[in-house]
C-alpha cells in the first residue's frame, strides 16, 4: 500500500549507507581532481563575459555512476557469490561480469565508488551544473537507478543527524545562498511529484491536478499552477524540505521498506542583476548627462535549477507489488520505459522524438536535447541476483553520454525595474518642487503682510504728528493775536485816541487822522513792539523748522516705503525666475518620459527582430528539440531497513520491542510502532506478534494516543494482522472494530483513513464478522469514509464492500439471510451506482463485484431497479473487460426474476448473449 512518507525516506535511504559514511568521511578529492572539475566549467565562466544576446554553447550530458554497498541481507545471501560489478575509478571504467570468466567494460565521465562521501559526490556530478546556473544557464541534476539502490540518499538526505551526509539539494542550495545578493537577487522553489500520471504540489497538497502548460511560439513547458516559494535562507528551504517529503508517496515491496511511488521534482529558480554592463543613454550630441544616468536599465539573468530524483525501476516478480502498488509499478515502468525511448531516439539522432508519450518526457524536455546544462547519476547495487537490473541501468547512462544539449545564456533588461525607479525619482522630484513652491509662497506673502503693516503704521504716526503740530500752531497764533488786540486797547484807552489798526495801510494813519497830527509812540513802547515782533518771528521760524522736519521725516518714510517696494520687486522677480525653473523642470520631466518611451520601442523592436532572426535559424531543428523539464526528485528508502527490522527482531527479541510501544518518548513510540508494522507485513511473524500480545498494543495505541503517525502506522499494522481469519476474530473480541470505526469518523487524514479502511475492508470477508461489523458500526464508517475522494481510501471502501456483499450473497444462497442487505439499509447502494463506471480501475472493479452480489439476493432487487443499478449490471454484463465479473452479471441478470420483470416491463429484450441483447 502507497503512504503518504511523512519524512521517513531520507531517513531509510540513510540506513543504506550509514555503515561506511562515517569511515568515508575523511576522504576529500585531491588538489589535482579539483582543477579537473574547475576545468569543466571553463566554458560556463567565459560565457559570463559574453554580450546580452542568446549565447549558445555544445554541452554533452555527464554522466556519472555510484555503486552501493552491500546491505545486511546482501551480506547474508551472497555471501558466497562476488560482486557482479568491478570499478576502476582512476580510469574512469566499470566492468559487469558476465560470468566468471568473461565481462563487459563500460567508460563513465566519473566512477565513484562505494566510499566515495556525498561531498565528493556533489562536486563531482552537481557543482558543475550549480556554477552555470549562478552563470545564467538551465541545469538539471537527476538520478536514474533499480529501487533501493541509494537514488534519495544521493540527492535528497537532509543530514539532520549527521551534517556530512547532505545531499545534493541541500549542499546547491547553500552554494547559491552564498553566491546571491540579498538586495538585488531572488531565489524561489517548487516542489512537486508525478504520481500515477498526475502532477501534484507537495508543498500544497491539495493542489493534486496541476496542468503542464506549452508556449506555442518556443515550446517551453511551465507549472503555473505550482506554488513558488522565495527562499532567504537556509533554514526555510530546509523546512520546505521537510514539508515536501511528508507528502511523498512510499510503499514497503520486497526489495524496500519505504519504496518511492512517484517521480518527484525540485526546481530552484535563480534571478540575479549583472554588475559592470554600460547601458546608459547618451544625448543627442554624443555626451552623457547626470540625467541620462538614470535611464541606465538593470541587466539580469534568470536561470534554473531542476532537481530529479526518478522512481525506482522494479520488477514486478521480484517487488512482489500488487493490488494498487502493481497499478503505481506499471505508471512508473510506463513512464521510464517514455523516457528510455527519448533518450535512444536523442542519441541515434532519430528525426522523431516521442515526448509527448508520458508528462515525465514532456517535464524533461529542456534536460535531454535542449538548453539546459544536464548532469546524470546513475545507481547500482553490486548484489549478482540483480545482475539484469545492473546492466539495464548501466546501458541507459551509456545511451545518455551520446545526447548533446545547445546550453544557452539569455540575459535582458530589467525594464520593469527602470520603470520603477524612474517613477519614484518623478515623484520626488515633483514633491520637492511643490514643497519650495509653498515655502516660496508663503515667505511672499509673509513679506508683503510685514511691509503693508509696517507702512500703515508710518503713515498713521505721521499724518498724527501732522495734525498735532497743525492744531500747536493754530493755538499759538490765535493766542499772539489775542495778545496784540489786548495791548492794542489798553494803549488806545490810555492816549484816548482813535484806535490804532494793527494791520497798517501803506500809509500808516486812518484817514481821520489826517487833520491832526500824530501822536508819536515813546521809544520804550517801540522798543516793547519791537521785542514782541521778534519773539513772534522766533515762534514762526521754530514752527516753520518743525515743519520742515515733520517734512524730512515724511520724505524718510517714503524713502523707506519705496525700498520696501524694491524688496517686494526682487521677490517678485524672484518668483517668476522660480516659475522659469518650474517649467524647465516639467519640460526636463517631458523629456525623460519620452526618452523612456523611445528606449521601450526600440527594445521591442529589437527583441522582434532578434526572434525573427532566431527562428529563420532555427526552424528545422525545433520540432527535435526537447525544451524545459520541471524537475522532480523522488525519496527512496533503503533496502537496509528490512534486513535492519529482521537485525534488530533477532537481537532485542520482539517483547522487548512491544514493551517500547508504552514509553513516554513520543519517538520511540513512533519507531517502536512502525518496526511492529514492518514484521506485521510477512506472514510468518504475525502469529509471533498476537501470542506475545503486539495486537492488544496496537489497539490501545489506537485508543489512547493522539499522534497521527501512530494512528497511521498502528491501523496499516492492524490491517495485515486482519488478513488472517483468527486475527480477524481476536480483533472483533478486543473491540477493533468499533475502535477502527471511531477512528474513521474523527480523522480527516488520507493515509489514516486508507489504513483504517484496509483494516476494515479485510474483516469484511470474514462470514462470522457480518452481525457484528453492522452492530458496532463497521459498515456506517465504511460508508461515511467516502467523504475523503482520495482514491486509494475509496479503493480500500470499494474493496470492504464488495466483501462484504460476497459474504451476504453466500449467506443468502445458505438461507441464513433473509431480509435486505445491510449495505442497503445503510445507504451504500447511491454511492456504489454512482462508481460503477469509475475512471480508477480497482474503484470500478470492486464496485462491479459488489453490485453483482448484491443482485444475486431476490430481496434486494427493488431497491437496486429504483436507484438505477439494473443499467449498470447491464453495462457490466457487455462492457466489463474482466471475464468472471462480466459472467458472474449475465448470470445474476439471468437468474433474478425481479431484474427479468423489468427488463420485459421495459421492452428489452435480454438474449443469451451480448449479440442477442436489443431495445
């Protein structure tokens, strides 16, 4: 059965090497055989100082081969016989004995032997490939070998307990990181497997049916659909791992406990920004301006990693696969067997390739024939027993060394990028322009408040001061005048002559006075007057020099007033120059949009003319070419772990193991348990296991634990106890059934479910179980576990309720049962016509064999001619491309009298043969 790995792969494939790994750990390749691996990517580092055009190099694919060393099974059984491989690592060579005196040599670029460490693997088959995709060229790294010969532990180990058994995924990974620039370089993954011919996302489950997607115009394929993840460091690809590995697909076969159902693929995805290229815009007069600087575009390269690790090659006699493992065996052979014909028709240079045979070839396209710079590693074993695997292997690297890859470099402008920064300088600069428009603004109108006032307030204290002096003057003349007519009486009172006029005529004398003579003043009053004239002229001339400086005062004011004016002049002037300097920059603006603009047309007409170019030259070859694999890496466990299982079984002694099931370490629980599950799976321990009370344990581990590796594992062990009719009914007086059927209704986990259903399915073929499974709820959760649409769950329901039809048929041809069937009352019958005719093949031919049963009982034939099973029995009857079910239904159709009333009531005519059979 097919699981869900959960992580165990890597650890399995570990068990393989982890006697030698630690002896080998010292051995580092020599100073000579780094410059001959330096020397191998002479070419990708040249093609760095290359121009921006596609640059294309010849590259063959390299293949290298590691041999695994014997595990303790192998140990065992051949400890009599040699190795049927002899290596040659200095010459590069490998020989395969045909026999003992004879043997084939075959000529690797690499032979690495059994103690070869996994650092001296990656630098010698994965670094290369590493350096031109941190260059700007398509790599791929793949593993190609039988099952159980070290595939996952060459690629994907994580080294969690030991750091120098990192795989390849990990140790490319780390180079990249340290090679990439956090600021300007990016670095994403997906992850994904092919499993049955359907792409599904590990890193989201349930993304189960992704859609390969082909460029019309350069054939690329691309996973849109696939999650990428950009990865910062180490510890999240780590993690990412991790989560990608717990949704993998393994199975326990004969020749590995943890055996890969699906190809699966790792694809890094690497962008980085080329430093030192001058792509800046010049003028029209040939010189470089600060602002032509700007529009100097980023150059960036974008490459790929892909990462495969193939499912392993197995033969069906030797794996003991079947059921649902012998359908996932066929869709892997399928898809090697594609992926063998493409290589062959690469290497003999055939005019047609078949990649449209499998998703795998149609992934591969890019790794095999195209651009990308591939490197393939292929396992062996050195056991004599797998001779015909070894060879086969060994000849697929050999067809491999003969296909040749055009490596190309694109590089191309980051326009985007350009376009970004360009906006956000726009922006700027247009912020800055409004921030000094409005503080030029504001300094104006602050000045001009400042000079209005300040001039207001002069003209107020002058025209005050004015009118001050006005009325001081117009008091003090009013008081001289006053004066002089007061002294002007008292002398006309005191000669009693006629009143004297201030204002003299010319002539001095009023005219009556004419006839008398004057009386002449005293020199004292004329000397009085006279000093009374000259203080009055001393008070006019102090007014007349106040005016005069109230005057001078007034011209300083004004003065003051008109350099206040030429303040607010050069302000002014200064405000248009600012408007000059506005209008240059929106022109300057103007004009770097439509230098921008220019540079975008004559990039795209460029790019038109360059494709142009490119497909008149290439158009012969395309059809030939294999473009872009999406890469898949496959976890494989090691054969070890059966041979470490039995080890260990012999050693510690099964009570000491079962008693592990009760410690408080969650792990060792998990281990514990999953050892029980392995020695559950041969039928000669598990009579060994229920006398020394392993199928009480696993029930109470049902019961009481809440982990769901456990559940998984515990129900997958339970269900091949159940294969044996005395397990089966120790399981039933335990209490398994309502146990299994609780576990149903609470889990929503695929794999448990698939576990918990077999257990089930199996105590369904029991004849004694029949009353009890409906009583304690066996048949209600075999039919709610429908819910779950996973295949494998509804293939083991399918399974449980064709056997338990078969069990009712039988009871009903005994005339132990009368009434209807069970699976009836339940409400199976829908569901069951809705499947009949299902896509999955063990779905269908389960369901066919329960509806035939089901048929042969008289009681039951209403119900199933109301839901429409009648049809389906028909159609089973003509279509069915199994003999005994296609039999079995013209004989239930032939022989129940309700099925031949309706067929009569509805005028079809059912002959003794498929012929005969008329509307």
């Amino acid at each position: 059965m097919s699981t869900r790995n959960g992580g165990s792969a890597s650890r399995a494939g570990a068990t393989k090497f982890e006697n030698y790994s630690n002896s080998t750990s010292k051995f580092s390749p020599s100073s000579s055989l780094k410059s001959k691996l330096h020397h191998s990517t002479t070419a990708a580092s040249s093609l760095r100082r290359g121009s921006r055009d596609y640059s294309t190099i010849s590259g063959r694919v390299r293949v290298a081969v590691r041999l695994r060393p014997r595990n303790s099974e192998e140990m065992i059984a051949d400890a009599d016989f040699a190795d049927c491989v002899e290596l040659q690592p200095e010459l590069k060579r490998l020989k395969l004995q045909k026999n003992n005196w004879d043997s084939d040599t075959y000529e690797f670029d690499e032979v690495l032997t059994e103690y070869a460490s996994q650092k001296r693997v990656y630098e010698v088959v994965a670094k290369p490939v590493v350096e031109s995709v941190l260059d700007g060229y398509n790599g791929t790294v793949m593993a190609y070998g039988q099952t159980g010969t070290g595939k996952t532990y060459t690629l994907g180990r994580l080294g969690e307990e030991d750091a120098a058994g990192r795989g390849i995924m990990l140790r490319a990974m780390e180079d990249i990181l340290e090679e990439v620039s956090p600021e300007n370089d990016s670095v994403s993954v997906s992850y994904y497997q092919l499993y049955m011919e359907t792409i599904q996302d590990l890193l989201n489950p349930s993304n189960d049916n992704i859609t390969i997607v082909e460029d019309p115009k350069n054939g690329d394929v691309s996973l849109p659909g696939a999650t990428l993840v950009q990865i910062r460091d180490h510890k999240s690809f780590m993690e990412l791992l991790q989560l990608g590995e717990a949704h993998r697909f393994a199975t326990n076969t004969k020749l590995n406990t943890e055996s890969s159902r699906s190809h699966a693929i790792l694809m890094i995805h690497v962008k980085r920004s080329v430093k030192g290229k001058d792509s800046s815009v010049s003028t029209e007069n040939g010189n470089r301006t600060p602002i032509s600087k700007t529009l100097k575009p980023p150059v960036i390269r974008r490459s790929k990693l892909v990462i495969v690790d193939l499912a392993g090659s197995e033969r069906i006699d030797k794996s003991g696969s079947e059921g649902h493992t012998l359908e996932e065996a066929k869709y892997i052979n399928l898809s090697l067997s594609a992926l063998g014909k493409c290589i062959n028709a690469l290497a003999e240079n055939s005019a047609h390739v078949p990649v449209r045979d499998s998703k795998l070839t149609r992934l591969l396209r890019d790794s095999f024939g195209g651009t990308a710079r591939t490197s393939l590693v292929i396992t062996i074993g050195p056991s004599p027993r797998h001779r015909g695997e070894t060879s086969s292997t060994i000849s697929f690297g050999q067809r491999a060394m003969k296909v040749e890859n055009m490596v190309k470099l694109k590089e191309e402008f980051d326009y985007k990028s350009l376009s970004r920064r360009l906006e956000m300088q726009l922006d700027k600069l247009t912020a800055e322009h409004e921030r000094q428009q409005k503080a030029f603004d504001d300094e104006i109108e602050r000045i001009t408040l400042d000079g209005q006032k300040h001039i207001a307030g002069v003209e107020q204290n002058y025209s005050d001061a004015l009118e001050k002096q006005k009325l001081k003057c117009q008091k003090d003349y009013a008081e001289s005048l006053k004066r002089l007519e007061k002294q002007s009486a008292v002398k006309q009172e005191k000669y009693g002559q006629q009143k004297v006029n201030v204002g003299l005529s010319d002539y001095g004398i009023d005219q009556k006075s004419k006839s008398q003579p004057p009386v002449l003043p005293s020199s004292d009053e004329v000397t009085e007057l006279m000093q009374k004239l000259k203080n009055e002229i001393l008070l006019r001339n102090a007014a007349e020099a106040e005016v005069d400086n109230l005057n001078k005062q007034l011209i300083q004011w004004k003065n003051m007033e008109a350099a206040r004016n030429s303040e607010i002049l050069k302000l002014g002037k200064r405000l248009e120059d600012e408007e000059c300097e506005k209008a240059k920059l929106e022109e300057e603006i103007k004009m770097l949009q439509s230098q921008l603009l220019q540079i975008s047309f004559e990039a795209d007409q460029s790019r038109r003319n360059l494709d142009k170019r490119l497909s008149g030259q290439a158009a012969s070859s395309l059809d030939s070419l294999i473009p872009q694999a999406k890469h898949q890496q496959l976890r494989e466990p090691a054969d070890g772990d059966k041979a470490s299982v039995v080890k260990l079984f012999e050693q510690v002694g099964l009570h000491k193991i079962l008693s592990l099931l009760q410690s408080d370490d969650a792990d060792v629980r998990i281990h514990a348990v999953k050892v029980v599950a392995n020695l559950a799976a041969e039928e000669s321990n598990q009579e060994k296991i229920v006398q020394a009370g392993g199928l009480t344990s696993l029930l109470e581990l049902l019961r009481s634990s809440n982990d769901e590796t456990i559940h998984r594992v515990a129900a997958g062990a339970i269900a091949n106890l159940a294969m044996n009719e005395t397990n089966q009914e120790l399981i039933m007086a335990q209490g398994g059934i309502s146990l299994l059927s609780l576990k149903a209704t609470k889990t929503e986990d695929p794999q448990t479910l698939r576990m918990v259903a077999g257990a089930i399915a199996n105590l369904c073929g029991n004849d004694k179980l029949q009353v009890k499974l409906r009583g304690e709820g066996g048949i209600r959760a075999l039919v709610e576990m429908v819910r779950c649409r996973h295949p494998d769950v509804l293939a083991q329901v399918a399974r449980g309720m064709a056997n338990f039809a078969k069990c009712e048929s039988r009871a009903s041809t005994q005339g132990t049962k009368t009434g209807r069937s069970v699976l009836i009352e339940e409400g199976a019958l829908p569901w069951i016509v809705q499947n009949a005719n299902n896509d999955a093949s063990p779905i269908r031919r389960h369901i066919e064999l329960a509806l035939c049963h089901l048929a042969q009982h008289e009681v039951n034939a209403r119900d199933m001619i109301h839901v429409g099973a009648l049809w389906e029995l028909v159609r089973i009857s003509r279509d069915c491309s199994r003999e005994d079910i296609r039999v079995l239904a013209q004989r239930t159709l032939k022989s129940t009298s309700g099925f031949q009333a309706e067929l009569k009531r509805l005028r079809v005519d059912y002959g003794l043969s498929n012929e005969e059979c008329t509307w």
